[in-house]
C-alpha cells in the first residue's frame, strides 16, 4: 500500500494522502451504520469503509472498498 501513496494525491488539491488510522475507521464506521455521515455531494453514506485515504490537511477521507481508492470529489467523506 505505501508503494500506492507514494504516487496517488488528492484529485483536487494534489496534497499527498495518509492511510487512516483503524480508530478512525471504527469511528466512521459506526456513524455510518447510524446513517450520519454524508459525502461532499450531501448524500448519505450507506456502505462501511474498509479503510480510507486522509488528505494531508485532514478536511477528508477518500474510502477505500475492494482495495480500490475512490478518488472521486463529490465522494470524499469531510472530516
């Protein structure tokens, strides 16, 4: 995995990722299960993260499922 932080940035600032953290996983993750976490595009995340890619200044998450990084926007998880 740290081969793929080497290379991948946010798509929207190119600030370099951190790979979170498993407390925060758990910690999103049970917000999610009780449906209070919402994406930038203000939709209702519904499925639990397996991990997450943390932007440098820490304002968001990109989720990580099936070891493939969602780098889209609109799909980031503010912080």
């Amino acid at each position: 995995m740290q081969d793929l932080l080497d290379i991948l940035c946010c798509p929207e600032t190119h600030q370099p990722f951190q790979l979170a953290d498993a407390q925060l996983i758990a910690d999103l993750n049970a917000k999610i299960k009780a449906g209070q976490i919402k994406n930038r595009d203000g939709k209702v995340v519904t499925e639990p993260i397996e991990s997450g890619l943390v932007r440098q200044d820490r304002k968001y998450l990109y989720a990580v499922r099936n070891n493939i990084p969602l780098l889209l926007i609109n799909e980031a998880i503010p912080l």
